[in-house]
C-alpha cells in the first residue's frame, strides 16, 4: 500500500529545522505484514527527544529513515502467527520489541531483548524484514516502529492492546516516556517504600519518574526544575498516585 510519511535523509542539518526541514512528507510504499507482523493505523504519534536524537545526529541511523515511535493506533491487518489480537484492538506501541526466547526474554526482562536490540540498531523489525520501501529501495524503520506515518508494520513483540477507553493521545505515551519513566523509578533505582527520591529535570520521562517513585511508596520525592510551569504540572501529577496521601512531595525550582 502507498502512504504518507516523514521521511529523514540527513541527519545534523543546521538549526532551527523549521527552516533546515530534517523531514519531508513523502510518498512511500508498505508491505503487508509478514510472519508475527501486525498492520496498525496510526491514531497518535509523539514527539520524543529520541526522535530529535536521531534528527541532530546525536544518534546515528541509517537513512533514508522514517522516524517515530511513541504512537498508538487501530490494528488493521494480521499476519501469520498471530492469534492473540484481532483487526479494531486499541494498541500502543513499544520501542523494544521483544522476541520472548533469548535470555533476557525468558529472565522477564523485554526490554534487554538481544534480538531486539540488534534490529533496532539495523533499522529492520525484530527478524531483520523491512516493511518500507520507496521506489523499489529500502527505507529503514525507527526502532521497529516508525510512527510518523499514516501507518505501520511492526513485530508482534512491539505492541502492547489496551483498553479501547484509553485517549489515543495518552495511549502513546505509555510507548515511551511512562514506560522510561516508571520503570527507571521501580525497575533501575528499585525505589521502596518509605525511600526519599530526587528526580531532576520535569520532562516527560522526568514527570513518570516523579509517577512511578510515588506508586514505589517513597516517603518523600523531590521534583526539581527549573521552569515553574513544570513543576506545576508535576504537583498535578503526583496527585495521580496512589500512594500519594502518604508521601510529602516538594517541588523545587533549581537556581543552577
């Protein structure tokens, strides 16, 4: 099927990009889903710090490329091997996909998946495909998903279902900066209840750390910023948390 996408051929172009243009809307072909591939209709696609890592070149990539991966959508079209999600199930996609057999995998932690790790760093999908193509020449996906597009082909292993009540738009977010966040929160700094946590900088991966020390029980989180707006948005964050009518919160701004 042919579709539009944002394209990028070149990366550390001279700033600011609204007028260098990094990415141009293009015509590109896409192939139906393959072995354990799902076709999904892009609903919501973020902009993530990732996707402007790889735009100024900090994080090389092979071009021709179409970038995006926080995103949720529809899926559209199953491929073989694929039995547990239908056509019409509500899905957020993941950065890291997971094959489920390699030692990661099998430890329970998906996101180390070796296989997957190798094929985001090739530009292909978990398995080494590539979906994208545009006059009969490869062009690469973004870390197995590619979400600046109309649609995508991804691996069985980069999607999660969710619940149809959840906003597309805030669906996408659990694709990167709530699973970033929370999980560098619960997951690397392990923290426990009663623990007194720090989190610098209030972005989005910074407000979902602020999200997920406050779910690990701490006693006391301290948010820092340097922009005031953030750390409104912050105070309005933590009253999400569960815990939070036993934590005391500050919310710092940073004269540094």
């Amino acid at each position: 099927m042919k579709m539009k996408a944002a394209v990028i051929r070149e990366m550390g172009l001279e700033q600011p990009y609204e007028k260098s243009r990094p990415m141009q809307i293009e015509e590109v072909d896409l192939a139906p889903p393959g072995e354990r591939e799902v076709l999904v209709q892009i609903k919501a696609a973020s902009l993530c710090h990732s996707d402007l890592s790889t735009v100024n070149g900090d994080r090389p990539r092979q071009t021709p490329m179409v970038l995006g991966h926080e995103a949720a959508g529809v899926v559209v079209e199953c491929g073989p091997g694929v039995n547990d999600i239908k056509p019409g199930d509500h899905v957020a996609l993941v950065f890291a996909p997971s094959c489920g057999e390699c030692i990661p995998c099998r430890e329970g932690h998906p996101g180390r998946c070796e296989p997957g790790q190798q094929s985001n760093a090739a530009g292909t999908l978990l398995g080494g495909t590539i979906r994208l193509s545009q006059n009969s020449e490869p062009v690469y996906h973004h870390v197995g998903v590619s979400a600046f597009a109309e649609y995508c082909v991804v691996n069985r292993g980069s999607l999660v279902k969710i619940d149809e009540k959840l906003p597309f738009d805030e669906a996408a977010l659990f694709g990167c900066a709530v699973l970033t966040g929370v999980g560098a929160a619960l997951n690397t700094a392990q923290v426990f209840p009663g623990a007194t946590v720090a989190v610098v900088g209030l972005g989005g991966v910074g407000l979902n750390a602020v999200f997920g020390a406050l779910v690990g029980g701490a006693s006391q989180v301290i948010a820092i910023d340097v922009h005031d707006d953030k750390l409104e948005l912050a105070k309005i964050w933590a009253r999400l948390a569960p815990s939070m009518q036993k934590t005391t919160t500050q919310f710092n701004r940073s004269r540094t």
